[in-house]
C-alpha cells in the first residue's frame, strides 16, 4: 500500500482542487530531473538542478573535474530528486497555501482517491464533511 498526502488549494472551490502526493520515491524525477520539476511547477527545484547540471557539464568540458567525478554528480543529482522530489512537491505546495487536508493509502492513485471521496464529501465551496458512515 502506499501512502498519500491529499492537498487542497487555498482557492478551493471543489474536489477539482485536490491534489494527492504520493510518499516515497518518485521514478519520473529521477528520470528527469529537470523536466518532472517544471512540469509540477517547482521553478526554484528546476532552475538549480539545470544549474548544477550545466555548472557539472561545464566542469568536466573544461578539465577542471574528471569525467568519472561527473557522472558521479549527476548520477547523484537524479538520486536526490528521485528519493526528495514529492517532498519538495509538497514543501512547494504549503509554501503556496495549499494545506494538508488528510492522509489516505491504496495500491494505486485511484484506490487512494476512492478511500478518500468515500470518508469525505467535498462541498461546492470547498469544504470537507465527513461522511456518515452506512447503517447496518
């Protein structure tokens, strides 16, 4: 199972401004490593990982670093954003407004947002009601 941090905007007009952040590793991340934190809208994550990568790329090109200590960095680079890059997603978010509303678990994104639409109803304004549970 793994687990999600459910986010909701400070704007929130409904369920259409939630957003569910899994915890743990993120594989797009590492793959792209700066292209995954563009696409979530992490501009300061973006602009310094293109930094260190064209600072590394820069060191090995003129000689002052050996092309081994290079791919080390960036191999090391992709590792960091793999194993913090959800964390810097939702450090990003809070800095925004965005607030943690709850945590949910499931084997995939769309069991933990059924888990969460089953225990909370959201309001067209936003709001979270707790849902009542089912007679027996």
């Amino acid at each position: 199972m793994r687990l999600y941090s459910v986010y909701q905007s400070p704007e929130a007009r409904g369920d259409r401004d939630l957003i569910f952040i899994k915890d743990g590793f993120c594989w797009p991340a590492l793959v792209l490593p700066v292209i995954w934190p563009l696409w979530r809208g992490l501009w300061l994550v973006a602009a310094a990982v293109f930094v260190i990568l064209v600072v590394v790329s820069t060191a090995v090109d003129n000689g002052w670093i050996v092309p081994l200590t290079g791919g080390v960095i960036d191999i090391a680079v992709a590792l960091v954003m793999g194993f913090e890059g959800n964390n810097l997603w939702r450090w990003t978010k809070s800095g925004r407004g965005w607030r943690e509303v709850g945590i949910v678990s499931g084997r995939r994104l769309a069991d933990a947002e059924r888990a969460f639409f089953v225990a909370f109803d959201v309001t067209s304004t936003g709001a979270l009601l707790p849902r009542e549970p089912a007679p027996q």
